[in-house]
C-alpha cells in the first residue's frame, strides 16, 4: 500500500481511502488486543501512518474510531495513548469477561477436537518458554491466540465480538501481570486445566479453569490499578 502524502500519487478515493481506514483500524485493535502496547504508548498519527505504510487520513480515522470505542485517548491534537484502566473500569471489564467467556467456553468445549488440543498445547508451550525468558510480549501474542482457539468454537460471532471488545480494552493493561504472574504460573495451570476439561470432554471443568485464570489475573491487575492510583 502506498503513502500518497509521501509518494505524489492521486489522493485517494473515497472508496480506498475507507478501506486504508478499515486496514489500520483492524491491525491497530489487533495489536492492542495482543497487548503490543503498554499503557501509556503514545501513537502519533504520522507513525501509525509510517508503520502502516498510509496516508494520515485514514491513520487518523482509525485512531479516532478507537478513540470513541475507548481504547485509546487523546493526548493532544495529532497524537492518542493507550490508556490504562482505573480499578472501577477494570472491575466491570472482568465481570463482563467472566460471564462472557465463560459462556463461550462452555459452549465451545465439546467442539474441541485432537487438532485443536494439539495447537494449545504447542501454543502453551511458546507461551511457557516466552515467560521463562521473560519475553512478556510475545507471552501476551500468543495468550490471546490460546484463549481465542477456545472461544471461536463456540460459533457464536456476535457474542465473540463482543469479547473482542473487552480485550480491546483490557489487552494493554496485561502487561501488569508480569513478572508475578510469569514467576507463580498461574496462567500456566489454568491454561493446561482447560487442555485436560478439552481432552475429557468436561465443559464445566473447561469453564472453571479459564474463569480461574481470569480472576487471577485481575487480582493482579486490580493491585497494581490501586498502586498507580496511589502515586498519582
């Protein structure tokens, strides 16, 4: 794709300018819902556009999208960052997450066959080797990767849409987690708990151990909310 703003091709049409607009949208939101960004990152439209390989318009309707959808601020007139969420946002996003994808667990856990088993399992092994290098980043890449495997089986997409969008707004304050939650492991038991409910065909028990990593992982998430609350 090419940067017209740099280039001195034709501006684009309308009907390419949406479609750059659609491109930068779904790679920024991915990137955040795979905790690429740690709060407080600051995206510039100028270097969305740049990485993108994009006019600014489009950059800039992106981020404004996200902006509205509450996954990103404005930090000034060309420029958002990624915030991070205070105790009462983060409490209201968890509970969503519980009831949400814990439904989506349940009901995607019969569906689970050997192929799927065998990709979380090599999938936990990646994220396994990522925390004991402490390589947090690539451990959240591929976290959300296991936990979605999961909830896509459930063929139910405006529920996983749904989920979607909480991880939009909870992806980046992942990165909190660490190194704690890398050094106890507990993300580590509860994804192989789920592996083992997959391979007995126990929705239940599926359904416990992910609704168990995700009030782990808030109890940590909801600490280090209330040490930042402190300091400010």
């Amino acid at each position: 794709m090419n940067n017209n703003a740099t280039t001195g091709d034709p501006p684009a049409s309308d009907e390419q300018s949406g479609r750059l607009s659609d491109f930068a949208y779904s790679s920024i939101k991915e990137q955040l819902t795979r905790g690429a960004y740690k709060p407080g990152h600051k995206l510039p439209i100028r270097s969305v556009a740049e990485m993108l390989k994009i006019g600014s318009t489009p950059a800039r309707e992106a981020l404004n999208r996200l902006v509205f959808e509450g996954a990103l601020v404005m930090a000034g007139p060309k420029t958002v960052i990624v915030p991070h969420l205070d105790p009462a946002a983060l409490y209201e996003v968890t509970q969503m997450r519980l009831a949400l994808e814990g439904l989506a667990t349940e009901k995607s856990a019969l569906r689970a066959t050997d192929d799927v088993v065998d990709k979380l399992l090599a999938l936990q092994e990646k994220i396994t080797l990522s925390l004991d290098e402490r390589r947090y980043s690539d451990a959240l890449h591929d976290n959300k990767e296991f936990h979605f495997t999961i909830y896509r089986l459930c063929e139910m997409p405006h529920l996983l849409s749904t989920i979607e969008a909480l991880w939009l707004r909870v992806g980046a304050s992942f990165h909190d987690l660490y190194p704690e939650f890398a050094e106890a492991k507990y993300g580590v038991r509860n994804h192989m708990a789920a592996i083992e409910g997959l391979m007995d065909k126990d929705p239940s028990a599926v359904r416990a151990a992910m609704e168990s990593d995700i009030r782990d992982g808030y109890r940590r998430l909801k600490k280090a909310a209330q040490e930042r609350q402190k300091r400010q």
